[in-house]
C-alpha cells in the first residue's frame, strides 16, 4: 500500500510562478498526496490563486496565516500534515513528475527516514532544463557517521550527497512529530527569524534518522530570482542567524568531538564576515558592539581548535576593530 505523502509549499508574494510550482505536484506519478499550500500573508494575489488552484484538484488545502517567514510557514505545514512521509517545495521551484514516487519506493526499499536527491538550478534563460536528465541513479546508504562527515567535510554543490536542504528530499513524519498524538505536535521545528533554516535543522535530522540515502539524480529545479533571498544584502534574519554553527557544534558534540574543527572554522569565519557586512550597514549602531562581544567572549574557544592562521592572525586583532580594518587593508592576504 502506498502512504500518504504531505507536500508543504510555503507561498509568499509568487503569483508569477505559483502554477508552475503546483502543477509540477498535481503531475507527479505517485498519486497518494496532499499539497498543503501555505500562504503567508500574501499581498501580490497569491492568496487567491491558492484558493483557485484547490478548485482544480481535491487533494490541494489552502490554509492562509499572517506574514511570518518561511520557517512559520514550513512549521504550519507540518501541524497540518497528515502523511506518513512529508516533503517540501518552495513556491518559485518545480519538482520532475516522477519525483515522489521514486523517492518514496527508494525509502521502503532501504527502510530510511530520509531519502535526498540531487537538483538543477534554472532561470529565465533556461526555463526547460528538465528535458535534460543530470545523474546515473545511483543509490547511496549512510550510517550516521558517514551522512554527518558528508555534510561537514563536503563542499557544497546540487551534487552534495548531504546537502543541508529539505526541498530535495523525503522525511518520515516522526523527525518533526511527536508520535502517538491525537494533534499534530512538533518535536523538531524550522528556526523562525533566521535565514540558513534548513542547515540549522540538518544535523538534528540525520542523528534522529535510523537510515539515510541518497540518489545521485535530479529531482528538483530550483529557481535563481535576482531578489532570492540568498543573493539580498545583509538582513535581520542573517544577523539573527550568526549563532548557527555554534549551535551545530554543540548539537554535534553530543555525538562526537570529530567535527569541532571545521564547526568552529565556518562559526569564525561567519562571524568575521557579519561584523564587515553590519559595520557598513545602518544596523551598525543597534548589532556592531553585540557581535563584537559575542566574538570575542568565544574568542579563546575559536582559537583553541583554529588551524588557519588567517582566521587566528584576524582574531587576535579583532578587539580592536579599527586596527583590524587597517591592518587587513594594507596586508589582506595575511587576513581572512
């Protein structure tokens, strides 16, 4: 018996894209779905189109909520769900037709909690990139040593076997559900306010999952928009988000000191390339001094497990960050 897949696509101001994105889910070959469209406070007619779209196939469910980002968003969705399997889409991207059903049978076949693929990005300029098939198919099985050293050591790239993203991939409900709840009940839920949220929740997934696989294919098409998120300049949410490797590495000491090294290596660096960004941004008068005391409370904790002598040589400067700004101005290639 197939099992009941639930399809979170959060919606926010894609009026453009919109049908594209869920005419791709009505097409999938895998049947037993439902799409819940989250929209979230759209302003750009969104809003209606949802509610135009659910007329065309029953297995659709609008909910509409005030504005809250995409984490507020993903999280409604998954109170709502009632799948056994969810996955997710974001609202400007589109999806190959057989997608689900390949995920899914590759997820009983191997009994996994999580099941990735591979994806293509696309724009404007080559809107049919899925006429062209990218990867052999093959199937991958990780132990949580192995998934959790390919999300840490391996560069990222579509062909990333542990990307930390959710859109590429099938989850069982009970990573982000409580079991045995009459009403749904979140157990693990996508950071709200930041940006960065499938990274943050990355590693908590693959430590709560008995298996995971991966399949070296395409699946997904993500859509490269001048104005996405990941291309703005510096924004609250990328400030709100600057604990996050500190965050993993405390999540990833609970199950080994192995990936101390290069958590403290991405932790330092994002915290160097904040403090540029917010010095020359008008948030420089309310966050500059915070970032700055929090760099240096966590200083001599970077330091300790840093081997770049950049990153070190930067570090002992940064306290005063004037001289640091000089010092890097006249000799950058001795400074990260």
């Amino acid at each position: 018996m197939n099992e009941l897949i639930s399809i979170i696509v959060p919606v926010y101001n894609v009026k453009p894209y919109l049908y594209r994105c869920v005419d791709s889910i009505i097409k999938q070959t895998y049947k037993n779905i439902e799409i819940l469209l989250i929209d979230d406070g759209s302003t750009d007619g969104s809003s209606e189109l949802c509610d135009k779209l659910s007329d065309i196939d029953s297995r659709i469910k609008v909910i509409h909520k005030k504005n809250g980002g995409l984490s507020s968003a993903r999280n409604r969705g998954l109170l709502e769900m009632n799948g056994k399997y969810v996955g997710f889409v974001d609202s400007d991207d589109y999806i190959r037709e057989d997608m689900y059903s390949v995920l899914y049978h590759t997820m009983i076949n191997h009994d996994a909690d999580i099941v990735k693929s591979d994806f293509q990005y696309f724009s404007d300029k080559n809107l049919n990139i899925q006429d062209k098939r990218v990867g052999n198919g093959q199937v991958s099985v990780f132990d949580l040593s192995s998934a959790l050293d390919d999300f840490i050591y391996t560069p990222f790239s579509p062909l990333k076997n542990m990307k930390s993203t959710v859109w590429d991939g099938l989850y069982s409900r009970c990573l982000f559900l409580e079991d045995s709840c009459e009403i749904n009940k979140l157990k693990l839920s996508f950071p709200e306010g930041k940006i960065n949220e499938d990274t943050y929740i990355f590693p908590d997934l693959l430590i709560a999952s008995k298996r995971t696989v991966h399949i070296s294919e395409s699946f997904y098409f993500y859509y490269i928009r001048n104005n996405s998120i990941i291309h703005s300049p510096v924004s609250i949410q990328e400030i709100n988000s600057r604990k996050m490797w500190g965050d993993i590495n405390n999540t990833l000491l609970k199950v080994s000191k192995k990936y101390v090294d290069q958590c403290v290596f991405n932790w330092a660096c994002r915290y160097i390339t904040l403090l540029e960004k917010v010095y020359d941004s008008d948030f420089k008068d309310q966050f500059f001094p915070l970032i700055l005391e929090e760099l240096i409370d966590s200083k001599p904790y970077l330091i300790q497990h840093l081997s770049d002598k950049k990153l070190i040589r930067s570090l002992k400067l940064i306290d005063n960050y004037g001289l640091y700004k000089n010092a890097k101005k006249m000799f950058s290639r001795y400074f990260y």
